[in-house]
C-alpha cells in the first residue's frame, strides 16, 4: 500500500493532465473556430474562404498545383515535355538553343496554371507573404526531385534594382529564395550579384531577342560576391526566354561559380523563343 498510494497520486496526476491537455484541444479548437468566424482565412491563390486547418490552399487550387507540379519537364529549360520527346537530357526544343547558361532547371509548374499565376502576382505586387510561404514549399519540393540538389552551396535570388524595389512591396525573387532556404537548408547569399542598370520591365519586350538585349551587361557581381569555387542555384519568380538568369549565370561564372544550377517558381513560353540566338565571346557560358 506504501507504494501504491503514489502510483494512484500519479495515476490522478495524469488523468488531470489529460482532462488538462483535452480541454487545452477543445479550447483552441473553439478559439481557432472564432478566429475563422471573426477572421476568416483564404486560399493564397484565389482568396476564397477555406476552413483554418487546411493549410493555405483550397482544394482545387491545391489540385491544380499538384497536377501542374506532376507533369514531366525538360531538365534543362523547365518545360513542360514528355520524356519520349528528350534526346540528351533535352527537349525538342531546347535541343538546338544556344543561351541556356544554366546547368539545369527546376519549376513548379507552367505559368499559365491560374493559382500559379495569381500567387505570383500577389508575391509581385500585392501581400507576399502567403504567396512566398506556398510558393516557397512548392519550389522546395521541385528542387528536392532534381538529381544536383545535394551539390547547391548556396542560393543566389536575382538582384532588383533599388528603383524598382522602391515601386514594388518586396523584392519578390529574394522573398522567395528565403522561403526555399527555411525548407531546404541551404544558405542564401543575396549580394552575390548587383543590378546595375534599371532596365525596362522584361515584359514590354516583343521579341526573345530584344528580352535578351534588354537585360544585356545590366549586372556586375558584387565586391566579394563570395561565390568563386561554390555550385550555385539562382531564384527567380518566371523564366521565359531565360535571358536573365543567362546575363546573371555569367556574371557569377566570371566571379568563380562552379556549376550553376536555376529554380524557379513558373515557367512561360514566348512567342519566338525559338529562333533568339545569343552570340557570346567565352564558349565556356554556354555549358552548364
Ligand atoms: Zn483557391
Ligand atoms: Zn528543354
């Protein structure tokens, strides 16, 4: 009895903690049911009402992403392309493309996927936050399917230049290189490179080769860009012709990289990408 009597004192002691920990359950629940009430939580993608305990999606926005995320891409240019269609590690298209400075690259989904497509705008433009934490796990995911993830050093977003982070909430490929870093653990280095030149919006291009032009020489690497010797994934929201992470791969080969590698959230076509052809003086920018 000397020894039951403070196991049954225990024994109390822990259907008290457990009434504790249930009513803690019921009482969050009911705070986290008021919270939804109060102040209901929506789908990061197209800001309809989703209960609080089922992430920041909606269903069909999530089932878009993941049917968007599960389509086959080309490794080296991002699109989307059946692996019937790939003949050395390319596609059809990129096949005969000379301006693919980068290693490989690693997406989501196609740009034209509507939740996609909305949370970029939201990262660009609008509140970033959810669109980055989303669009961060997503990215995450993508490069964690790549074959040179154990290789990346460190993560590199493409710079903005400081008049357009003055017209825009964030600067959204940093925003969005921090996001990957929490889940993947690999450092960001944000200083790498700078955006010199404050070039017109990549959009208003009409051509592959004008985008090409546009972006041109506009980035030097830093005073001690810190990257020489190292394997480097550049981040970035959109590639289209890949014009930027192109002008961005080379300064970083100039400053020492190793390999270079690309992950980014979305990847569009451009009418005419197929014919830009960029002229380069090193033939080494042009391998990965
Ligand atoms: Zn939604
Ligand atoms: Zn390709």
């Amino acid at each position: 009895m000397g020894r039951a009597a403070p196991e049954t004192g225990r024994g109390s002691r822990r259907r008290g903690t457990a009434r504790g920990g249930a009513l803690l359950v019921a009482g969050r629940h009911v705070l986290s049911s008021l919270v939804d009430v109060v102040w209901p939580q929506t789908c990061a993608a197209c800001a309809l009402w989703i209960p609080g305990d089922m992430g920041l999606l909606c269903p069909d926005c999530l089932a878009e992403i993941e049917a968007a995320a599960a389509l086959p891409a080309c490794p080296r240019c991002g699109r989307t392309a059946s692996p019937l269609t790939m003949f050395d590690g390319r596609c059809g298209l990129c096949r005969h493309e000379r301006h693919w400075n980068v290693a490989g690259i690693a997406r989501i989904g196609e740009y034209h996927i509507a939740p996609l497509q909305r949370m970029l705008q939201a990262l660009k433009f609008g509140t970033p936050d959810r669109p980055a934490a989303v669009l961060g796990q997503w990215l995450a995911a993508a490069l964690r399917r790549q074959p040179w993830i154990a290789e990346i050093d460190v993560l590199v977003p493409v710079p903005m230049h400081w008049l357009r982070r003055w017209q825009r909430p964030c600067d959204h490929a940093q925003v969005l290189a921090e996001a990957v870093s929490e889940r993947i653990h690999i450092p960001v280095h944000r200083s790498a490179v700078r955006r010199e030149k404050y070039t017109r919006s990549q959009t208003r291009a009409r051509s592959a080769t004008e985008r090409f032009r546009n972006v041109r020489g506009c980035f030097e690497p830093a005073r001690r860009p810190a990257v020489a010797g190292r394997n480097v994934c550049i981040i970035d929201n959109l590639v289209v012709t890949g014009a930027t992470l192109h002008e961005v791969a080379k300064v970083l080969r100039q400053a020492g990289a190793r390999r270079i590698w690309a992950a980014v959230a979305a990847r569009s076509g451009f009418a005419g990408d197929r014919e830009v052809r960029i002229p380069t003086t090193n033939p080494a920018e042009e391998t990965g």
